[in-house]
C-alpha cells in the first residue's frame, strides 16, 4: 500500500500551499486539521471545500454559471483563457462531491460518427483537445492531466435494413473528414470472429480519434485550471431569479428583459442571497429545464414564458465479467438492437447499457438499478451477437442522467429568446461529455465575440424549439 502524509495530500489537492498569502495559509492550516480529523472519526469530509469555493459568496459577478460539470467548467475554462478584462466569473454548483452528476457516472465515450455536420465538428475538435490536454489544462505545480484515451474505435452494426441509413451518415462523416470506414459483413467476420454477423448487413468503425477516456479526470482537469484563472466556484443551488426591464440602447428606447440577480440557496447555512450578475448561464445538465421553470416565473406580463425541453432521464450501466469474450483492443460496439458494449480494463470485465424505448423509460426519482433490465433486454442481445455472452457474471451496476432533449435529443446553445442576458448550453442526451471541450469554446465565442466563430451551432439556437422545427440525429445511443 502506498502511503502519503497529510501535508503531501493537500499539496496534491490544495495547491499550491507554498503561497505568501496569509488568507491561504490559513485555510490551508484549516483543510490539513479537517483532513486528519477526518482520518480519525466519522466526520464528513470533501477536499473540495478547500480551494475550490470561497466560503462568502459574492453579491456580484459578471458572468454566473449554473453548474459546475464538465460542460459549466468547459465554459468556465475558455471565457477565462481569453479574458482580458479581469471578469468575475462565479460557477455556482449544488452538489460539489458530484455523486448524482452526469459527467462521472457516464461511460466516458467519444465518437464522430453522427448523422449532423455539427456533431461532427464538435467531437473532431474535443478530440483534438484530449489528445492535446496536457497543453490545455496543466496547472502550474501540479501533474499534468492524464484522461486514459483508450482510443480503439466504435464499431456500428446494421442490419440490411439500416444499411442505407449507414451508407449516409458515412458519406457526411469523410466529407468532413472523420476517418471511418465501411465493413461488409465478409470483413467483419475476418476483422472481428467473435462476432455473430448472421443478420448483419453493413458494419462503420472509426480508424481513429474515437474510443473512451475518463471522465471524472477531464471534469477535474478543467475545474482545476479554471480556479487557476480566477474562476469562483460556490457550493449552492439557484433557488429562484428577478428580472428587470431596461432599454435596449441609447437610440432604441424599447424595452427588454434582463436577470437583474438570482437568488442563491447556501445549504450550509440555510441562507438565500442574491446574486447580481452582467450575463447568466444554464449548465445546469439535467436540472436545466427546472431552471428554466424558475425562471418563468418571474415572465414580464406581455411575454410568452420560456420552458427549456430538458429533463432527465435515467440510464443504467452493467459491468459484467466474461472468460472468453472480445480480445483486448476490441471496439466499442453499437448492436442493432441498440445494446451497446466495450471493454473495461484488461481482465475480461466489460460494460454495457441500453436506452429504453419512450414507454419504458425508469422513474427517475432516484439512481437505483433495475437489473431485470440487464436480465430480460441486455443479456438475450449480448448473447446473440457475441455467442461468448453466454457465459457472463454481472459484478456491479449503476444509473446517472441524461440530460434529454425532449424536441430533437441535440443540445440547445445560444440566447435566450426573450431575457437577453441569458443564455443556454443544454439538451446534449448523452453527448455533453464528449462536446464539452467544443460547447465550452462555442459559448465563450458567443459570449466575447456576439456569434460562433469556430463552428457555428446557428441551427442549434432555441429559436427551433419555439418554431417547432427539430433537427433530428440520427445516431442517438
């Protein structure tokens, strides 16, 4: 067992503690004596309260983040990055251990095979930014990040009645250059013989940039660099907003709605306090539409509330053990049926999951497991693609939330329709941890430059959801 001392801990999570500063000698001197409390009785303990939030929350900022995952920190990141103006910014997060969040009870996949040019770009650029982490998002004393990109591809199984659909989602991913090839049945049984092709038709595989990492490292990482820059993070939940009416400009005296402040609850000490800000963001995950709800509720008479199409929506993962499954390097596999799988460590473990049908969606009140799921619908699909799936022993299961897009299951990003210092970065339905890299550079180009300069997500607007005009995606897992 490895062992580390107290002080080597806290450097590790609270650094740096070699600073002249008398306000951080003294929290760190707090975080070293609550840590080795902590070792000795039951008291709960979070290295995350230490470094991570200032235990005052501001009454004002320039730009507030509503939460602080992988997506809010993503945004967080890059608005500092290119900061020039010492904004404040404060991301504002109700659950700080993030033992309900998204980002770390997913699989961690990347792909770029999707049906929509804009998918597309968005996971080409996270990848780029993966692969090139170190060079983003190494803080200054620390380890550079390591996210483990186990890049070994997803692998698309169609029957021949998906073939064509195929077909077409591949001709719009080599056009925007996204290495993926076709396989025929012929080439995947040579590729692959631990695979029942018996009723497949067509096979899409990524030669590169697609595969799986780990999320829990890349949420960190970008938290971590983003408090570097000056980013606040305070553990609350945003419990309600108040607008305002200003006029447009000096030469348009129309009027238009503003968040004048959001009202913070501090749950440590029951306390409500207002929050005045210049620009709000919804990164709320799957908890975004509930803010949208909040913030309907104080609709200026005359306007048309605004309610976010996002709930969440409950997904469970199984990790089982197989003797003689797949061989080490094996794709992570997408089957006709929808059940997906891959690989998870070296020694014969594996995960998997499948999105339930619209009449079987799980009560979402709580993250607890069914596993006569696993029993009746995941176990008879694995079985029959992969004959080795006979013969498996389930070890563990957990559930987490989509974030679901109820229009289109595509992310909604840009400004609110009617409150113009509000914006959305929502919606994503499973993809928000693979995108988070690119949606983080797109909302700060929205935000400092007023439009996308990188990739434009124009189609990805709330305008379609009040206009009733979804863009569909074909390949949603």
């Amino acid at each position: 067992m490895i062992r580390c001392g107290v002080n080597t801990i806290a450097r590790r999570i609270f650094s740096p503690c070699n600073t002249t500063s008398q306000l951080q000698t003294v929290r760190c001197m707090s975080f070293l004596k609550d840590f080795s409390d902590g070792l000795k009785t039951d008291k709960s303990f979070s290295p995350y309260d230490y470094g991570w939030r200032d235990d005052v929350l501001p009454s004002q900022a320039d730009i507030v983040i509503i939460g602080g995952g992988v997506v809010g920190s993503s945004i967080a990141y890059f608005l500092k990055m290119r900061d020039t103006q010492n904004r404040k910014v404060v991301v504002v997060e109700r659950d700080p251990a993030y033992t309900r969040a998204s980002t770390v009870l997913s699989i961690g996949g990347i792909r770029q095979q999707f049906s929509l040019p804009e998918n597309i770009q968005l996971s080409n650029f996270s990848v780029e930014f993966l692969k090139n982490i170190r060079e983003y998002l190494t803080v200054d004393y620390e380890d550079p990040p390591d996210v483990q990109f186990h890049i070994q591809g997803y692998l698309f199984l169609a029957s021949a009645k998906g073939a064509q659909t195929l077909k077409e989602n591949y001709a719009i991913q080599r056009e925007l250059n996204a290495n993926v090839e076709l396989l025929s049945k012929a080439t995947l049984k040579e590729r692959y013989p631990w695979l029942n092709t018996s009723d497949i038709e067509l096979g899409a595989c990524g030669v590169e940039n697609e595969g799986w990492f780990d999320p829990w490292t890349l949420l960190d990482a970008f938290k971590r660099k983003a408090i570097s820059l000056g980013v606040r993070y305070v553990h609350g939940e945003v419990s309600g907003f108040k607008l305002k009416q200003e006029q447009k400009s000096k030469d348009n005296p129309e009027k238009e709605s503003k968040i004048k402040y959001l009202e913070i609850s501090l749950p440590n000490s029951g306390e409500v306090i207002p929050l005045s800000s210049s620009i709000v963001i919804n990164a709320a995950g799957a908890n975004a539409g509930e803010m949208s709800k909040l913030l309907s509720t104080d609709t200026p008479p005359g306007e048309t509330s605004v309610v976010l199409p996002v709930e969440p929506r409950k997904r469970y993962v199984f990790l089982f053990h197989c003797v003689n499954g797949p061989p080490i390097g094996s794709p992570l596999v997408i089957d006709t049926s929808g059940t997906y799988f891959r690989q998870e460590g070296i020694s014969g473990h594996f995960i998997t999951g499948l999105s339930p049908s619209k009449d079987e969606e799980p009560n979402v009140d709580d993250l607890q497991v069914d596993y006569d799921w696993f029993q009746d619908r995941i176990w008879p699909a694995l079985a029959h693609r992969v004959p080795a799936f006979e013969a498996i022993k389930v070890k563990s299961a957990w559930a987490g939330y989509y974030d679901y897009n109820t229009v289109d299951q595509n992310a909604i990003v840009g400004q609110h329709p009617n409150i113009s210092n509000f914006y959305f970065a929502n919606g994503f339905s499973g993809h928000g941890l693979m995108q988070s890299p690119a949606i983080g550079r797109a909302v700060s180009e929205l935000i400092l430059d007023g439009r996308f300069t990188t990739i434009d997500l124009s189609r990805f607007n709330f305008d379609r959801i009040r206009d009733n005009r979804p863009i569909l995606e074909r390949n949603i897992i």
